[in-house]
C-alpha cells in the first residue's frame, strides 16, 4: 500500500520533471548560447574571453541575424547580404549565421517590437533610426552601444555626415546605416512620349501629365495606400515642399505643428489630388507590391517612390518588363512652397542594429560582421547592383562607376539638391508615426478632412513631447 | 491500490500539474492584463499606474467606438439574417428525398476550412482586377466594384465570407434537429392538410427552438469574438471600416506596443460579452419550456 503511494508519488515527480525540463528547454533557446550546455560541448568562452580561441579548441556558435531582404525585388541586397555572411563565417571560427527573413513592415512594426518587449531580439537585426525605433530601444537598453566597435575598426569618421543621429544617443551609436535614398517620382518615359508630355520637372508640366493621362484612362499615379507608408511617403516630400524643409524637425521640438496652415496646406493638396483621381482606384486594398504591377503594367504613368525601388527596372527583375522606359525626377517646386524648393528628401534610416545580450564570441562575430558589411566595396556594390545611395563615403572615381540610367538620375537629384530633409518617419515618436498613418487613411477614404487629420495628429504629439519632456 | 485511491491527497497530486498550468497560462495572464490595463505599459518603459484614464480614452477614442458598431452590425447580421436563413436552409435540405448527405457534406465543407485559408480564397473573389465577381460585372459592361477597399462595401464583404464560413456548421445542428422530430407528428398534420409551408413554421420550427437559441447564443458570442477574418483579410481597414473590437485591440497592444490601453481594450470587450450573453440567458433563454414531444 505503501509503496503504491511512493510510486505514484514518483510518478507524479517524473511528470514535473518533465514538464520542468520543457520549461528550461525553452528558456535555453531564447537565452545566449553561452548559457545552454547542449549546445557548445566545451565550456563556456566567457571566463577567458581574450586569448583563449585557439585554432584546435574550436567552439561552435550560432549568432541569430533578422533580414528583411524578402522577395524577387530584394534580391540584389540578399546577395550582397549573403556574401558577407559567407566571409564573414570564414573569418570567425565556429561562426554560423542563422538567417531570420521577416517582412520589413512586419519586422519593424510588428515582431520586433514585440521582441524588444520581451527582451529577446535577434543578435543581429535590421532596424530604423529615429526616435520611433532604434532610439527608443536604445534608450530601454536592448541595443548594444556600437561605439567600441566603431572606434576599434576605425570606420566612423567614413560614415556621412549626420547619418548616424538617428541611430544614436547620448552621443553613442546604437546602430549603422546600411545606404540612403531620396523618395521622387518615376515616370514611365513610353506613356509621356506617346501623349506627348514633358518629364514632370515643374508643376504645370506635373500636373497637365496628371490631367493628360486622366483623360486617357491612365492612372496617373499608381499607388498602393493598404499600408499608409506608401502614401505617407508623398505627404512627407509635399510637408518639405509646401511647409519648407526644416519642418519634420520640428514637430518633436514643439516648434511646427501638425495643425499649422502650411503642414495643412500641404495635406490639403493631397486630398486635392486624391479628389481629382490621380490615384489608382482601390488604392486602399492595393498594396506595395501591387502598386509597383499598376505601373510596370503600364496601367499608371507615375510612382511616387523610394529611390531604392530603382533596382526594379533592370532587365532581370520584377519591373524588367518597362525596363529602359523609366525615370526619375524630384517632385517639383510647388508654386508658393516655403523653404528652398531645390531640396530633396533623403534618408539613412533603415540598417542593422545588434542585440546587447550578447557574450565576448558574438561580439566578435558583429564586430566582423560590421567590418564586412560597412566596406567601401559592399557600398559601392549597393550602389551599383542595388541602387542603394552609400551611406559612407566612396571616392568619385567609385561612383562614377554607375552605369544604370536610373540610379545616375536619383544621383543627379542629390547633386542638384539645395539641402535635404529627412522623412518624418524617422523623426516622431513611434505612437505619431502611427497616427499619421491612421488619420492619412481616413483623408484617402474621404472620412476626413486636412483640419481633422492635422488636429487629431497634434493631439497625439503634444501628449509624446509632454511624456518625452518628463 | 484501493486504500491509495481513498486517499484524497492522492487525487490532488494528479490534478496538481493540471492546475499549475491552468494557473500558469490562464489565471495568471488575465490577473496580469487586467493590470497592464491601469497601467501605460509599453513592454520597453517600467509602467507607471494611471487609474482609470486607458477606460477614459478607449469611450472617448471614436476609432474604438466604431470598431463597438461594427461588432453591433455583426451580431445584428447573423441573428436577424444569418439565423432566419440557416433555418430555411435547414428546413430545405430535410425534405430533400435525394442526395441529403450531399447537401449536408456540401454546406458543412466551409467551417472545416481555416479562416486564414477562407480569407485568402474570398480576397481573390473579391479582387478588382481578376476577381469572379468583378470578372462578371466586368462582362456585362459595368464598373468593378472594390469590395474591400471601398468603405461602403468592405464590412458586408466580410460578413458575408463570414457568413458562408459558419452557416454550414449551424445548419447541420439545426438539421439534426429536425430529423429527431418524430414523422408521426408530421404525417397527422398532413393528414389535417397542413400546407408544407404551413407545417414548417407551425410545427418544425417551434419543436426546434432549443436548438435555435443554441445557434443564436452562438451566434452572439462568435459575433463578439470575431477577429481572424477582418485580420486575414483587411486588417481592420480601409481607414478602420472594418475594424472589430477584437481587432482594435490587437492592433493597438500588438502593432503599436500599447500594452497598457491593449490590456484595458481587453477589458472591456470581455465586460460587454459577459453582459450581453448573461442577459440573452436571462431574457430568452430561461423562459423557455421544455419542448416535449
């Protein structure tokens, strides 16, 4: 009797032990591999980080990296990407990449944040600057500070002026650009002959090619507003155009408003085009991808787009069928804007951020990781495979090198630039990027008006800088 | 053996696991989120305790109030359409004399589907541009019509996949029903010369009730709880016209990180379910008579 109950005792015991051993399992995977025994066989590297990888006494490691180079038109960053996991492994022994590709939006707005949350980001992730993202992850302590790094490989003074300020704070950097780009127009140069329009380089001749195509049951501007960054990202070239190009800056200062005449002109004009059709039908259930089919479809004769979208019309990529009949103009001064109307939107906020739970072996890995990647050759291979603008800096002689019609016209816009401003997406804090994405789709679905938008917008901005000013 | 399995103790042993887990994935979750939600928890900042100002926002925040409208539309959808519908239908396919396993199979096949997998199939029906529906109307010379990008038409558009995903499910617990009915009950009312319409509402229909307001308990409560088709297939948009009160909140804790509001949104949809269940039970259901036949 007796016995029975000690041996339904250790059978219960047994149960608890296996779900215990379940419970730990998990946790081993999550945590820094330096922590679970099962998978290193020798002992953990962090008593003796320095001296003690001796080419015999191999220890292999897995270092998590998250991508979002996902898809037929990434595929030339995913292969600049995988060459430099490739060297890099060679370099570090024992190193293996684990590659993580997740969606950018899903990424950036979705899973990561979640992560950052529970405290379990990738070692190596990709990640936006600005006060929405890396900023304030970094200011949470989630992100490893880059400036031993940076100082050891020597490369920070290579980086563009300024374009690690949205990665960094308190003067360290929390993370690294990977290029730049500059949002504008592209045109399909096929419809305007056919219609006999001049390229969209002033307002009259953007507008009448607007009007122009309308009229012959041409969409004017393929657009795809299912997720509003698209179409915000218009709204942020038309704020620099009619509000002047030092505006983004200022909503965190307090010192522009969203509800301020010019900030609502410039929504105004927005729904202006909206109301005259210049965008696809539908566009609310459209999406990014489907956008760039409207116009490599010949369905629409403009796309207000990222620079990076350049790398789409080559022969053997997606938009490889309007190939050589692309091009691409700034949006043009608009008559009354505020501010010096030569200039450009250009942004250096999307790179790889580096988790800062990580042992002595994994910041090997990112350090090397960081020498790789951040190499005038990987830069000028952005740039001349991807169109991606180099966020270091390269010789003329490198850049000169640019043989694709399209990326040398969004470098002549560059060059042609005034000044530059940055997109607002990487300014504002996370909860008015939101915002702005919420109240641009109620403008598009005309439920709406600008004053409503700019006032709903402020609201939350006025309560961000309150909460950031504390 | 026996004298071990008199011992009470013993009999909490087996459950202990059981019941630490209950604890550990249920109980103690809720007792969390029903902190988070007085809290402005964002998952990164330590939380700070606000009272009641998440409740204040989420009456005052008018995106929310209209995802509650849109949960109203739904549950109005399925018990004054979807029900009186799923009966006719239930009543149709009993007095089919052949191929009744075909018919039942046929209407059951959409509730074995996965939503995500009903979603997708649906977003390609409804496509612009090389959608059935659109496909047909573009035949006949008209306008396509863009049902889940337009706000008009996006809301019905769901309901209505919706609608076809669970009618089958109802419909076959309705038919179920009907075949219990014994036929002698039928055959006296022919015999009357009672028309079938006639026996149909006079005599199917109230010896069904119990099972009707099954279906329309069910009804209440999957149109409270619904959320995986609006987030397949539009996530809540355009510009919110499709948002429900589950899908609110989702977007707000999980999308946007606001843990703190997510959690009070939670809340709430958990409050408004309790109190429109409860008073379906009292109002209805307790009045009813045992149905004897």
């Amino acid at each position: 009797m007796h016995k029975k109950l000690v041996s339904s005792l250790a059978v219960s015991m047994a149960m608890s032990a296996f779900l215990a051993a379940c419970g730990s399992n998990d946790g081993n995977n999550t945590s820094s591999p330096s922590a679970s025994p099962s998978e290193s066989a020798s002992p953990s590297p962090s008593a003796s980080p320095s001296e003690s990888a001796s080419p015999e006494k191999v220890e292999n490691f897995t270092v998590s990296l998250r991508h979002i180079q996902i898809g037929d038109a990434q595929k030339f960053r995913k292969a600049i990407l995988d060459d430099v996991v490739a060297k890099t492994e060679a370099e570090v022994p024992g190193l293996k990449f684990e590659l993580d590709p997740v969606e950018d939006q899903v990424n950036r707005f979705t899973k990561l944040p979640a992560e950052m949350a529970a405290g379990n980001p990738p070692k190596i992730f990709d990640v936006f600057g600005g006060a929405g993202d890396t900023q304030k992850y970094a200011a949470a302590g989630r992100m490893l500070d880059l400036t031993p790094i940076l100082d050891e490989l020597g490369i920070k003074d290579k980086f563009l002026s300024g374009v690690l300020e949205p990665f960094s704070v308190d003067g360290k950097v929390y993370g690294l650009p990977i290029g730049g780009n500059t949002e504008g127009i592209f045109y399909n140069t096929e419809l305007f002959a056919q219609y006999n329009l001049n390229p969209p380089t002033t307002w009259d001749d953007l507008i009448k090619a607007a009007d122009t195509l309308k009229a012959n049951d041409i969409t004017p501007f393929a657009m795809g507003s299912s997720g509003a960054w698209v179409p915000n990202m218009l709204v942020n070239t038309l704020i620099g155009r009619v509000a002047g190009e030092k505006t983004n800056n200022g909503f965190i200062t307090g010192e522009v408003k969203w509800n301020s005449p010019d900030v609502l002109a410039a929504y105004q004009l927005y729904a202006d085009w909206e109301k005259a059709g210049y965008f696809s039908k539908g566009e609310l259930g459209k999406d990014y991808d489907g956008m760039l089919n409207d116009f490599v479809a010949g369905k629409a004769g403009m796309m207000f787009d990222g620079s990076w979208r350049s790398s789409a019309f080559k022969n053997d990529a997606v938009g490889g069928a309007i190939a050589g009949k692309v091009a691409f103009v700034s949006l043009p001064a608009v008559p009354n804007g505020k501010g010096d109307q030569t200039s450009v939107n250009a942004n250096y906020a999307n790179g790889y951020g580096f988790s800062s739970d990580v042992n002595e072996n994994e910041k090997k890995a990112i350090t090397a990781f960081i020498k790789n990647l951040y190499s005038d050759e990987m830069q000028l291979r952005g740039l001349l495979e991807d169109g991606v603008l180099p966020s270091m800096k390269l010789s003329e002689a490198s850049v000169a090198q640019v043989s694709d019609p399209v990326v040398k016209q969004v470098l002549d816009v560059l060059a042609n630039a005034g000044a530059s401003f940055p997109h607002f997406d990487s300014v504002v804090q996370s909860k008015v990027y939101t915002e702005t994405e919420t109240q641009l789709a109620k403008l598009i679905a005309g439920k709406a008006t600008p004053q409503q938008v700019g006032d709903a917008i402020q609201k939350v901005q006025d309560a961000e800088n309150a909460a950031a000013a504390k | 053996m026996r004298a071990t399995l008199k011992n009470p103790y013993i009999y909490l042993l087996f459950v202990l696991p059981t019941i630490a887990l209950y604890f550990l994935f249920f109980i103690y979750p809720m007792l969390t989120s029903f902190y988070y939600g007085f809290t402005n928890y964002n998952g990164l900042n330590t939380q700070d305790f606000i009272g009641l100002d998440n409740f204040v926002n989420a009456f005052q925040d008018p995106d929310f109030r209209n995802s509650i409208l849109n949960n109203i539309y739904i549950l109005l959808f399925s018990c004054c359409i979807q029900v009186p519908l799923i009966v006719i239908f239930s009543l149709l396919i009993s007095n089919v004399k052949r191929l009744q396993g075909f018919y039942k199979t046929t209407v059951f096949m959409p509730s074995i589907l996965s939503t995500s997998v009903i979603g997708i199939l649906w977003g390609y029906i409804y496509d612009p541009d090389v959608g059935l529906i659109n496909s047909i109307l573009k035949s006949l010379g008209l306008e396509p019509i863009y049902f889940l990008a337009d706000m008009k038409w996006a809301l019905w558009s769901i309901l209505i996949t919706n609608a076809w995903q669970w009618m089958g499910f109802y419909i076959v617990l309705i038919l179920a029903a009907i075949l219990a009915i014994p036929r002698d009950i039928e055959e006296a009312a022919m015999i009357d010369g009672a028309t079938g319409v006639q026996r149909a509402w006079y005599l199917t229909v109230p010896l069904i009730k119990p099972v009707i307001n099954v279906v329309i308990m069910l009804s209440i409560a999957g149109a409270l709880r619904v959320v995986d088709i609006v987030l397949v297939m539009t996530g809540g948009g355009p510009a919110g016209a499709t948002d429900v009160m589950a899908s609110y909140m989702v977007n707000q804790a999980i999308k946007y990180g606001d843990y703190g509001y997510g959690s009070a949104l939670s809340i709430i949809i958990f409050a408004i379910a309790l109190v429109l269940t409860a008073l379906y039970q009292i109002v209805i259901v307790r009045r009813q008579e045992k149905v004897e036949y």
